[in-house]
C-alpha cells in the first residue's frame, strides 16, 4: 500500500527521528511511503490561538497536498484530531464550503499512526523488540479528540522484551496544551510536575507518547531535572528491533 | 438616545469579572499549597464517585444525547417556552417578573422583600443569586441575607467567595470550617472541634433558628417545567426544603435557559444531574412546587426571568450550547486547570471550563478576553458533561472571538509572519535552516535552558529541544534509494 506521510511541521523541523522511524516501520510492513514535499503545517496552532483566518491558508495548503494520496499518515493524533475535527469547521465557518467538503474527505482516510496500524493494516505486533522499561503518556487528543482508544497500548503489549507499566493518573494532561505552556505558563508547569512525578514513580526508563508535542513539553522537564528518564515517541519503539 | 432598529440583547453583568487576569490570578493561586491540597482531594474524590456511578449506566450515552437534545429543542423556541412558563406559573397563583440584567433582577427581589416588611431573607443555594450580587444588593437596603447550605453558609462566615458550582467551599478543609464557625457563627460553643458531625450539629441548631424565624425565602431553580408551571429545586441537606416549605413568601431567581418543555423531561435531567454532580443515584431532596397552594407552603411565590446577557449567548450558534449547562460542576472536577487553582482565578462566579465559555458569553468577550485560554483543551470536560457540551470547540471559537475583539496586536503579527513563513515549503525549509543557528544554545547538554520573552516563559521550567542536524525533510532527500518518489 502506499502511504503518504503527513509528517507534520514539528517532527520535520524539530524531532526527526519520530518521522524515520515511520517511514522504517511502514517500510519494514512492506508498505511504500512517500514524503509529499509540499506540506508544511496542519494549522493547528493558529487555529487554537485564535486565528482561523490565517490557518485557512493552511488548511487549503494541507488539504490540496494530500487530496492526491488514498492514505495519509501521522506519528501525532493531535495533527490527525486537527485535520479530521477542525479543518472542516474552520473552512466551513469562513465560507468555504467546497474547502470544507475536500478535507472531511481527506479526513476520512487521514490515519494516526496507531490507528493505522491495527485498524487498516490488522496488525498489533509488529515486529519490535525494545528492551526498556516504558510507560506510555496516552495523550489527551489521542484518547479524546482521535479516539485511538487501547491502539498504542496493544501495539506496546506485543514488543518483545519491553517491561510496560502503566503510570497513575495516564490519562491526565501534561500540562502542554501548545500556546496554553506559554500564555499559562504557572499553571503548566504545575500539571507538568505532577505528570513527572506520576512517570517517575512507576520508575520509567522511557516514557512514551504518539505526539512530539506532549512528548516535547514532558522532555523538557525530565532533562531540565536530569531525570535521566528519556521520552520517546511510539514510532521509535515500534520501529525499534535492538536487542 | 435610542436608535430604531434591531433591538440589542443585554450584556451580562453583576459578579462576572475578576481583578486580575487569570494568568495572574492562577499564578497567585498556585502558591497556595493548602487551597491546591484541598481541591486537589476534593475533586479527586468526586470524579471517583461520579465514574463509578456514571459506569453503571448503560444508556448513560443515550441520556446525554437525550438531555443534548432537550435543551437544544428548547432554546430553538425559546420565546414560546418562557410564555407558555409564565402563563402555567401565573394560572397556578405565582407572579413572574422579567429581568433584563442582573441590576433589574436585584431591584425586582429588594422591592418584593421591602412590600414584605421583613429585614432578613433565607436563602437557598443558587448560582444565579450569585451572578447578579443578590445578598449584597439586599445588604445596601438593609436587609440581610442567610445562606442556608452548609456551604454556601461557609462561604458568607467566612467573607469568602464561592470556587464551585456545586461545593462552593470546595477550597476549605475541616480545620479551615471550624476556625470560621468559631469566628464568624453566632452562638457557637467555644471548644468546637473539626470533627464533621461537630460542625454539622452547630450549623444545624444556628440554621434552624433563621428557618423558623424568616418570613421570606429566596432561590434559584434546577429547572422549571413549562407545561405545568412547576419549579425545581434539586439538593443533598434539607435546608432547601426548609426555605420552600416554611416562609410566607418565596422569590425564585432563575436564567431564562433553566425552562424545560416537559414534566417528562425531568426524567432525563433527574438522572444525569445528582450522579455528574455529587456522584449520587439520587439527591437527597428533589422538591416541586406550582404556584402556591391554599394552607400549604408559601402564601406568595414571585419567579424572576433573568436574561443578563443570556440571549446575546443564544446569538451565537456556535456557543449558544453553552446555555445547554444544568450546573452539575462535573467539569471543574476533572478540569487539570481548575484542580490546580481553584475557582477564583476564573474571577467570575462561574469557574472551570464551563466558566470559561459562559463568562465571556454572558458579559462579551472583550471583557473576559483571557478565559477562553484557560485551557490545554485536553476535553475531558466534554467527556464528563452529562449535556455534551462541546467545550473545547466552543474554546476555540471564542479565542478567534477574543483574539478579534483586540484587533492588531504584537501577537497577531508574529502569527500572521509564522502563519506567511508555513504558506511555502521554501521558507519553511530556510526557517528550519535559521532554527538550526539554535544548536549552538544547546552544545553543553543537547538541550536549550533558556530562551529569550515570550518563550523564556517555557524555559523557565522546562529545556527546549535543540534543533536537529537535519530536519525531516532534507533526510529524506538525503537517502540513497527512495522507493516512493514523493515529489
């Protein structure tokens, strides 16, 4: 099958290796991935800061970049939640039908990563070994924006070699919430300290999430404390054959 | 000087803002350990109850999606519904009396209380009361008003506000309550302990006197059914029963959006409201009344309509859902934003992520322009409404709405230059390059400490990542064989 990958704009320019290993997996599952160079961002950050207007042109951007691919992908239920859930209504609501009509289109074959996994291809195990102790951050957009559900955690489950455990309070908010860590920034530091603290007590080595975002903001409180519990995103882990 | 033309609903006003913005107010709030340990437990326990509870449903999907529905039909015929409430309170021997904004509705309640004579009033909890200042408005005429929930009665002891819809002393321990009786309740013994049945027992015999003794009563409503001009009051201890039944005259305050079409429509609500709100099947006292009834009860029964700024909120389509609410509080207790800091940061008498869509809908959002940010929108406060309120959508479309109402401003032209940099691969592809100058930050430790305003508000507590050798983009172009072509 072929894929095309929506890489999104923060794993291009920040966390790369969240991408290769995407395109590793896939490719290990036999499936041909391609990189549409044309993308850029999804919106999301604009959308949710305020300005729709400006992340119309986004939209359109994402939307004719994509239109031409029967899958599109993503290591981040958040830009998967975006496309799917705003992206119709913020075209919809500045009067572009037509724009709005095209992205619930390519909405519906718009996958995150997990879902992609067991739900279009059926697999669970995917060949991985990562012998680490893990706990896995669910992610709040990935549990009730993009409703991934178990997905990540059955994915994990057939890693060989992995010692999983799950964290108090996993579903609970990093604290990140994109502009929300600077507008707020007291008040996302203090949820950010009681997710360390919940990652730390089940004495992680790794945390694990499905978007860079949340993993991005836990990071960087692990390492500004010297933790020495490293985040890494699901993709890794299942691209993953160490050991 | 009055224009003709389209007529223009009310803005909403009365306890609706803070002092402070919340960032500033939260900020504040963080520092206060024992307020955060408080809420902290508080909520913790509620959402347990409330899961258990709302787990042993199994239409308990089907009965939010019926409650949606009811309030959704009933806000389309709005108008309709208020006359046909009036009509059925005024045919069953009540009066109604229709208030713009929360300064009307305080002079409507004063008045009847003053054609009274009486100087003091016993009141029940109600949100609404809240809104519109009531026991200060009655105060600056002379008369005095006593809150009867315990809660409620902890907070106006204790010169305080409320910080929940439902636990309005939710932000109080044990210890905190017993100093407060001590202090501030006439009539207490002096060695009261913070043993629970303790406090109960003096608020008990101090209430007790004040139901006896008053000869009006004021309250809000849960809900009030317009098909038969019923009104009802939904709460856990009794003293609401106590204000309905005993007093000559009662005075029900309530926003136009509290009417239901149906008697049967409170078989929905009178499921999912005591298992969000208190995580109980059943609350301990549901009470109904229609007008007044010869020998029983109240002799005189005054509803107040309130709108202030309720039909701007019904204005809009996309937050109007807001007005859906029953005021459960499910949403504060599992909002990771209210456990940490509580109900005043919000500054208005509606807190959490309800607070943060009604506030700035009620009052306009140029005055409440920092609520709708008050959130990760993290949506479990979706999850949790028992009236699938879309909260985290309505956020969004009111940061467009705040951001709006600032026109130009620093913000909007870093985000239009971000937003103009995404517009094209190529400058994308160079902002990346630029980024990369970000490496030699991070050369000690493969992480970034600090950063310059605004984003030094992120390094202030957390590493940055330092940027990569190579971003996605050039690796891919970088790779010896490309089975895709992808360009």
């Amino acid at each position: 099958m072929q894929v095309a990958l929506f890489a999104t704009c923060l794993v291009d320019a920040f966390f790369p290796r969240a991408g290769q290993a995407t395109v590793a997996l896939l490719e290990r599952l036999g499936h041909e991935v391609v990189l549409p160079r044309e993308q850029t961002c999804c919106g999301q950050m604009h959308i949710n800061s305020g300005y729709p207007d400006q992340a119309l042109a986004l939209i359109r951007r994402h939307v004719t970049t994509f239109e031409p691919y029967d899958v599109v992908v993503a290591p981040s239920a958040s830009c998967v939640g975006c496309a799917r859930h705003q992206h119709p209504t913020v075209a919809r609501r500045l009067g572009d039908t037509a724009l709005a009509d095209r992205a619930e289109a390519l909405a519906a074959r718009t996958y995150d990563l997990s879902e992609f996994l067991v739900d279009v291809l059926g697999v669970t195990d995917v060949g991985a070994s990562y012998p680490h102790r893990v706990t896995l951050h669910p992610t709040c957009h990935s549990l009730r924006m993009v409703r991934v559900g178990d997905r990540p955690l059955r994915l994990l489950r057939a890693v060989r070699g992995i010692d999983l455990v799950e964290m108090p309070g996993a579903d609970a908010c990093c604290g990140f919430g994109g502009t929300f860590a600077v507008k707020n920034s007291d008040v996302s530091t203090a949820m950010l300290s009681d997710k360390l603290r919940d990652i730390l007590t089940v004495r992680a080595e790794v945390v694990t999430a499905g978007d860079v975002s949340c993993l991005m903001h836990i990071d960087g409180g692990l390492t500004r404390l010297r933790t020495g519990t490293r985040a890494v995103h699901l993709a890794e882990i299942l691209a993953s054959t160490d050991g | 000087m009055t224009f003709l033309g389209m007529p223009t609903a009310p803005r909403g006003v009365g306890r609706l803002r803070g002092d402070a913005p919340f960032p500033v107010a939260a900020r504040a709030a963080l520092t206060d350990t024992q307020l955060r340990r408080n809420i902290g437990h508080a909520t913790e326990t509620i959402r347990a109850r409330r899961a258990a509870l709302v787990a042993e449903m199994p239409d308990w999907e089907q009965l939010r999606r019926a409650g949606e529905a009811i309030k959704a039909d009933t806000l389309a015929r709005l108008p309709e519904v208020l006359v046909q409430l009036e009509e059925q309170v005024t045919a069953a021997g009540g009066t109604v009396h229709w208030a713009r904004d929360a300064i009307e509705a305080n002079a409507i309640v004063t008045s009847l209380v003053q054609a009274t004579g009486a100087d003091e009033v016993v009141k029940i909890k109600s949100m609404v009361t809240q809104e519109i200042g009531l026991n200060e408005a009655l105060a600056a005429a002379g008369i005095t008003a006593h809150e009867t929930d315990l809660a409620e009665l902890i907070v106006q002891l204790g010169h305080d506000r409320p910080s929940h819809i439902v636990v309005p002393a939710i932000h109080r321990n044990r210890t905190e309550i017993r100093d407060i009786f001590r202090r501030a309740m006439p009539g207490v013994r002096p060695d009261l302990t913070d043993d629970p049945p303790q406090l109960a027992e003096a608020a008990r015999t101090y209430l007790r006197r004040k139901f006896l003794s008053a000869r009006v009563a004021v309250s809000g409503a849960n809900f009030a059914v317009a098909e038969t001009g019923t009104v009802v009051i939904v709460e856990s201890e009794g003293n609401g029963r106590m204000c309905l039944t005993l007093p000559e005259v009662l005075i029900t305050v309530m926003g136009i959006e509290k009417v239901i079409p149906t008697f049967a429509d409170l078989e929905v609500f009178l499921q999912l409201l005591p298992r969000s709100a208190t995580g109980e099947r059943m609350n301990p006292y549901t009470s109904m009344w229609t007008g007044v009834t010869a020998g029983d009860g109240p002799r005189e029964f005054h509803l107040v309509l309130l709108d202030n700024g309720r039909t701007a909120t019904l204005a809009d389509p996309d937050g109007r859902a807001a007005l859906h609410c029953i005021r459960c509080g499910a949403c504060l207790n599992v909002c990771p934003v209210y456990e940490r800091v509580g109900g005043h940061a919000y500054g208005s008498v509606y807190p959490g992520p309800i607070g943060a869509v009604i506030t700035p809908q009620l009052t306009g959002v140029a005055d409440n322009p920092d609520l709708p940010f008050a959130s990760t929108l993290c949506g479990a406060c979706f999850d949790a409404c028992p009236v699938r309120i879309d909260i985290p959508s309505m956020l969004v479309h009111l940061r467009a709405r705040a951001v709006a109402s600032k026109g130009a401003s620093l913000e909007r032209g870093v985000f239009g230059a971000i937003a103009w940099t995404l517009r094209s691969p190529r400058r994308f592809s160079a902002a990346i390059r630029l980024a990369r100058l970000g490496r030699l930050l991070g050369r000690r430790r493969d992480r970034i400490s600090r950063l310059p305003w605004p984003l030094s508000r992120w390094t202030v507590a957390r590493d940055a990542p330092r940027p990569p050798r190579q971003s996605l983009r050039e690796w891919w172009r970088s790779r010896p064989t490309k089975p895709g072509a992808g360009e």
